[in-house]
C-alpha cells in the first residue's frame, strides 16, 4: 500500500504524483511492482526502499548520490493467545532533496498519529525536522510501552500471590521477551542516532551526503540530542524492568519448588503415619495363631494400638517439622 501526502496550507493532503516536491510517501508492505514504481518516480535506488521489508535487518545508515537511507526499530503490538508481546520491527526512512519516503511491514503507529493529527504536527518540506520528529516519537513510542509492560507486569505479579497458574507465567515470560526485544532494538537506534549526531562535525563523503541532504540547524540538533536523551532513557528503563523481571521470574520459581517439596515432605510423612497401623492390621490379616486373637475386645485393642503407634509417629514427625 501506498500513501503520498503534502503539507499545503497548513494541512498534510494527499497527493497523487509521487514526484511532487517535498511530498512524503508512506509504503506499508509494498509489492516488488509497488517498491518498483516508487523508485522510478522518485529514483530512489530500491535497494534504500527494500531492508524494511526483512524483519531481521540491523539499524544503519546508508548514503550515496544524494540520498539518505536511515533503518531503526521500532516497537509494536503482536497478539498472542488472548495475551500480547511486544515486539519490533523495521522502519526504513529514505530522504532526498525532494522528497521523504518511509517504508515498513506493519502500518507504524508513530507515522500514523502523523497522518491523523489534528492541527498537523509535521511539515513535509522540512524534510531534517520531519526525519527527527519521526525519531523521537518513536523513542517515545517505545517509552509508552514500557510503561504497559510495567503495568501489566504489576498485574500478573497481584495474580500470582492469590494463586500461582502456568497462565501467569506464560505471561510473564511473554513480557521478558518483549523487553529482550525491545533492549537489543534500543541499542541499535542509539548507534543509528549518535552516528547520525557525530555525521554533522565528520568530513566523510557519506557524511557530506547526509548533511547536504539533512541540513540541520541549531534546533535541529537540539531535537536530535532530545532524541538521543529519550532513547537512553528507553534502554535504561528497558534493561532496569528486564533485570526486574528476571529476578522475579526466579523468585516465583523458587516458590514453586518449595511448594512442591512441602507437598512432597507432607505426602511422605502422612505415608509413614499411615504404614505403621497397617502393618499391624497386615500381621493380624494373616492365617495364623496370634495374641489377643481369642480376646472378645481384640479389634478395639489393636485398633487402639495402631492409634497410639499412629499418634506417636505424628508426635516425633512434628518434632523434627516434618509435618
């Protein structure tokens, strides 16, 4: 699928000449004929509009004749079993002299809020004030999930001190996973940032590329620093929940192993408590000539005494708290 828009007036409208100046393009999982016709009318190189598309590509920066490609992460929602994990996916953004284009597999919830802002929060031809916008709410989109992973964290921890479920756990593993994802993701994007930083001091022919086709100025890389200071703060807080998590996934099985070997000692001892009156009732079963086996009384004598046999092994079992 393809969107292309413009700021005219005041308002992001859409736009049908993809060569339209300072027009931004929004591809979400575009076909090889989708990617192929962007890259004609723009000419955009199409292997800047192609890395988005694979799920395991890195963050990076790429420069060459006049474009900019710059591939982060960024954080997204996947539905699992009635539960939810969190995960990332690639965003590739492409600029040129003319024109803004974005690419991704999932329809971004970062670019949306800028399609549906009311009044628009983006002007399409300030193209380096664009990029920085759109990677600074994606620092903050990540700060946002953590926020619910937090939450929901606290949730299934009130659950599992009422009882302990593998639908608990499976949760909580979930969540784990989702801030593994998240903290990886959040390192790469601080690379892809600071290189980004450092591009607007360095002398290379890939930095002379970027900075003539991302011209910043003084608050320009203000937003940057803000962008690189919000990431930090999304890994710190990625990495501090993680270890939180972590200690708390141990903690909750450990719990679970100590309950099982109470049940398993109190199993044991109740085994014990009951196999003594039994082996008394078994002596008695047999076919032969036995004590008291003429006696009028002999069943509430030796019921007697497999009580006394019994209570006294309650007595020492709960002496050396065992029971």
């Amino acid at each position: 699928m393809i969107k292309a828009m413009r700021t005219i007036g005041g308002e992001l409208v859409p736009v049908s000449d993809l060569a339209e100046r300072n027009a931004w393009i929004n591809m979400i999982n575009p076909t090889e004929d989708e990617i192929a016709r962007v890259a004609e009318e723009t000419h955009i190189h199409p292997d800047f509009l192609k890395p988005a598309l694979d799920e395991e590509e890195r963050p990076r920066i790429e420069a060459d004749e006049g474009q900019i490609m710059i591939l982060i992460k960024t954080p997204v929602i996947r539905r699992l079993d009635g539960n939810f994990i969190c995960d990332t996916v690639p965003l590739g953004i492409v600029a040129t002299e003319n024109t803004i284009v974005t690419v991704s597999l999932l329809e971004n919830e970062v670019l949306k809020e800028f399609e549906t802002a009311k009044p628009p929060t983006c002007h399409t031809a300030k193209r380096t004030r664009f990029v920085l916008q759109i990677l600074f709410k994606t620092a903050a989109q990540y700060l946002k999930y953590l926020r619910l992973i937090d939450q929901k964290s606290d949730e299934i921890e009130h659950q599992l001190q009422k009882s302990m479920k593998n639908e608990e756990l499976t949760r909580l593993l979930n969540l784990e996973k989702s801030l593994v994802y998240f903290t990886t993701s959040l390192r790469a994007n601080e690379i892809v940032f600071e290189r980004l930083l450092r591009s607007q001091l360095s002398r290379t022919p890939e930095a002379a590329t970027t900075t003539q086709v991302l011209k910043m100025y003084e608050e320009d890389q203000d937003l940057l620093e803000d962008v690189i200071i919000e990431n930090k703060q999304a890994l710190e807080m990625s990495e501090t929940y993680s270890n939180i998590l972590s200690n708390t996934m141990d903690a909750y099985a450990s719990i679970i192993s100590n309950n099982l070997n109470i049940v398993m000692k109190f199993l044991t001892s109740m085994t014990i408590v009951l196999a003594l009156p039994t082996m008394i009732a078994s002596f008695y079963g047999m076919n032969v000539g036995l004590p008291l086996s003429e006696h009028p009384l002999s069943f509430w004598i030796i019921l007697g005494i497999s009580i006394v046999i019994g209570g006294v092994a309650v007595y020492f079992l709960k002496k050396r708290q065992m029971l």
